[in-house]
C-alpha cells in the first residue's frame, strides 16, 4: 500500500494581477511532501518561494493546478472550511516569533485551542500546552513572559504553540531569521527532534547552513523547481554546537595568550 502524501502540488500557478501587468508567481509547480519529510524550500528574493509557502499553508489559493493537503482539495473549501484546515491540520513558525506579551508561556501556547472546532476543556488545554513545552524543552518557564525569555527560548514556546493542535503539517518561515549562530542551531536541533518523532515539516530559508539541517532541500526560481534533492552531508545539532564549543574555546585559549 503506497503512503499518501501530506502535500500533493499539481502544476499549482499563482498569478497576481498588479494594474496591467501579470506577476506569474509561481509557473506549474508539482510536488509530494510524504509523512515525516523533512523540506527546505530556498530560492532568492521574487523565486516564489513566499507565495508557494502561502499555498502550502492555505493563507492564498492557487489561480491554477490543484493543491490536496492530506488528501482534502483546498480549492473547493471556503474562506470558513480554510480557517478551520490551518487551525487544525497546520502549524506556523514565524521569524518574527509573534507572542503575546501579556500572558505567559503557558497561555500563548494555550491559544490556538481556544479557536478550536471542537471545544477542548480548561484542563485538556493545560496538559497539551505543557506536554508541547515538553517537547521544545521550555516547561520549567510555562510561567514566564515573553520579555523574560531568550530569543531563541520565544521561538521554542512558538514552536510548541504551533504544535499545540497536533497538527498533520509544521510550517516554519525563516525560523532562524532573529536569532545568532548558536541559537540558530539549537532550535534546528529542536526542529530535527521533533521531525525525528515523525512530524512532518516544511521551512522557508534563504540560508544554505540552514537548510543543510534538514532532509530535503527544493530550490526555486522564477516560480519554478529548479533542483529538488536529498541533502548529502546532513548537519546534525548535536555536532554543529560541538564544533562551535571548540571553537569558541579555541578563541578564548588564544586571548589568554
């Protein structure tokens, strides 16, 4: 029995029309992301890499070719039905972060259940928000505020509150964009658990360090896939913080001198 994909793209076109000019976006792309694939998706500013992860998401819908996210044909849904397939089957990670500062968290993680379907009890909501801190390793600090966490520890509490729904699908648009080297890698370390776990994830990078973290990288240009290969030589967190331990030793040994 064949594995159904998560994401089936069939030669999907975006056009945009701006006054008398047609922007094509994206030009016939076609596309399988199976269960617990790991995907960079990278190209160069205007690529279309943006508008294809806008799809991908159900934010905007394709002006041609057909889009199945785990097997349900988002063109047919309304704008109600598509805000329902992203609460539910979808979960974003932004640059950006885009926390709550006033609740904790505990609560900003909480907050996609509120908009759930299907109502989930006070205390279904406590338990899965700490068990998706769990994950991300951020449940000693459910009680903190935004403004008492790292960078990189406010893209871990994103990233649980993306996963707070279980979702089918992990969405994750420049995730490293804010942050330095070091936490850069340590939350591709978090991505790389987690897909391990078999979560299926899709990232938006523009960095080639970055990409070399996850399973498969696809590159686009000019709205179309230019090469769509496994990545060889895979980065791993667990080493690449090592190395940089060295060598910040290494730094460190130098000034003594």
């Amino acid at each position: 029995m064949s594995i159904k994909p998560v994401i089936k793209l069939d030669a999907i076109e975006k056009t945009y029309h701006t006054g008398e000019v047609d922007v094509h976006a994206v030009r016939g792309v076609s596309l399988e992301i199976l269960p617990g694939e790991f995907v960079a998706i990278m190209g160069s500013s205007g690529s279309g890499k943006s508008t294809m992860m806008n799809m991908i998401g159900a934010l905007d819908r394709p002006t041609g070719g057909k889009y199945l996210l785990d097997g349900i044909d988002i063109s047919t849904l309304d704008r109600d039905e598509l805000a329902d397939v992203r609460n539910e089957k979808i979960g974003f990670v932004f640059q950006g972060f885009n926390l709550l500062s006033r609740t904790t968290a505990l609560e900003n993680v909480e907050m996609p259940m509120l908009y759930h379907r299907q109502r989930v009890s006070a205390h279904e909501q406590y338990e899965r928000a700490m068990h998706s801190l769990e994950l991300v390793g951020l449940a000693k600090r459910a009680d903190h505020h935004p403004n008492q966490l790292s960078g990189g520890q406010q893209q871990r509490v994103a990233i649980a509150r993306a996963l707070v729904n279980r979702p089918t699908l992990l969405l994750a648009d420049e995730p490293t964009g804010n942050l330095d080297t070091q936490t850069s890698i340590e939350i591709m370390g978090v991505f790389q658990k987690l897909n391990d776990q078999g979560i299926t994830i899709i990232m938006v990078t523009h960095e080639l360090d970055v990409a070399r973290f996850t399973k498969r990288m696809i590159i686009l240009r000019d709205g179309k896939i230019v090469t769509d290969e496994a990545v060889q030589n895979r980065s791993t967190a667990e080493k690449e913080l090592e190395l940089l331990r060295q060598a910040q030793q290494a730094v460190k040994l130098e000034e003594k001198r």
